[in-house]
C-alpha cells in the first residue's frame, strides 16, 4: 500500500510540475518576464473585435465597449482603456524609459509591445501599464504593487484582437473615434491628462459615475 501511495505521488508530480510556476512576492521584473511570456489559453471577456482574460479575484465595477472600471481583490481601482484604432493602424510603440521613474521599462514580448511606468504620488504608487494597445491605470499602495502588476499582466497578455471584425466595424465608421491629444505609447506620470481624454469619449452617465467614484486617482 506504501510503495503505491508513493508512486501515485511521483505520477502527480511528474503530471503536474511542470505547470506550476510560484510568483515572487516582491519581484515585479521576474513575474512580468514570466507571465508575459506567457500565452493566455482562456477568455471570460467577449466584445465585437477583441476578447480578453479576467483572473479570479478581479470584478468589474461597470463597462462598455472600449473602457472598463475594475476592482481587485484588495479594493484596488483599475481603469483599462482597449485602444482597437491604434492596434488596426499599428501604430509604434515610442514609449522611451523614464529614469526618474520608480519604475520604468519598455516591453516587447511574442511580437507585442508596450511599457510599464511606475511613479510615486503622495505615498502610494501610479501604475500606467500598456501592452498590446490596451492600457490599465491604477493607483496602489506599496503592499499592493506586485500584486497589481500580476494582475494586469494576465489581463494585458491574453487581449487577442479579431481583425475581420475590426476592419469591418472601423470601415463602417462604427467606431467613430475622434483624434485626441494624447498617444497611448506616452506617459507623463499625470494622474489626470489620461482619465480626462478618456472621460470625453464616454456617455454622460458614464462619465458621472467616474467622477463619483474619483476614477481619476485623487481619492
């Protein structure tokens, strides 16, 4: 009975092992290497043009098409903006690393690219985290970062684009975007420049709840 209760748990270890991959509490370089490279096998979240991942643990707080208010297992706000224009027209990453950053790096893994840009803001931490022309924002405190990071990562590395839809919904102008001021592959370590560029694309009531909710960080 010994020798077999043994041998099932080498069959396990030898089955599972290879899928188990523990994240480092406190190292946001060696997670997102690793999650990033990562392909992403399973989606949650359907819209016309794209789907993407939602991991256990992260709700939505309210959503349309193209923006989304989060919130994680630690009461943490994640805004997350889906850029399909910039990703149809391929636009180029000019993102450049930010040495008065507490964190900044410029990202390309599996042919996607983007940035990550943390700043310190009044003791806690401004997370401006672009890949794949989706961006999540997030204002965090220390304790929370890894985490925050880790979470964004699966969401960001599994958003796969459908290009038949897209090339139908822009040519027929359904996704009437308007030029703005701003590049997604920019950061300014503005709490502010973002969220109000994003507010203006959204409907009145919409925009009224963010602001009831100080979407834009300042809480």
């Amino acid at each position: 009975m010994k020798k077999l209760i043994v041998l099932l748990s080498i069959t396990v270890l030898f089955v599972t092992g290879c899928s188990i991959h523990r994240l480092e509490s406190d190292q946001i370089d060696t997670n997102m290497d690793y999650l990033l490279s990562q392909k992403a096998k399973i989606f949650n979240v359907y819209y016309d043009g794209y789907k993407y991942y939602l991991p256990k643990g992260i709700s939505f707080v309210t959503k349309d098409e193209y923006n989304a208010l989060l919130l994680d297992q630690n009461n943490n706000k994640y805004y997350l903006y889906v850029d399909a224009i910039s990703y149809f027209h391929n636009i180029e990453n000019t993102y450049e690393e930010n040495p008065s950053s507490y964190y900044s790096k410029l990202l390309n893994y599996k042919d996607k690219t983007g940035f990550i840009q943390i700043d310190e803001v009044e003791g806690k931490y401004f997370i401006q985290f672009v890949y794949n022309y989706v961006k999540i924002e997030a204002y965090v405190s220390k304790r929370d970062l890894v985490d925050s990071v880790n979470n964004m990562c699966y969401i960001l590395r599994s958003v796969t684009f459908n290009n038949t839809v897209l090339e139908s919904l822009i040519g027929e102008n359904v996704l009437d975007y308007q030029e703005e001021d701003y590049s997604l592959f920019k950061a300014d370590s503005s709490k502010e420049s973002y969220m109000d560029v994003a507010k203006r694309n959204e409907n009145e009531e919409y925009s009224k709840y963010l602001e009831d909710e100080k979407i834009d960080l300042d809480y």
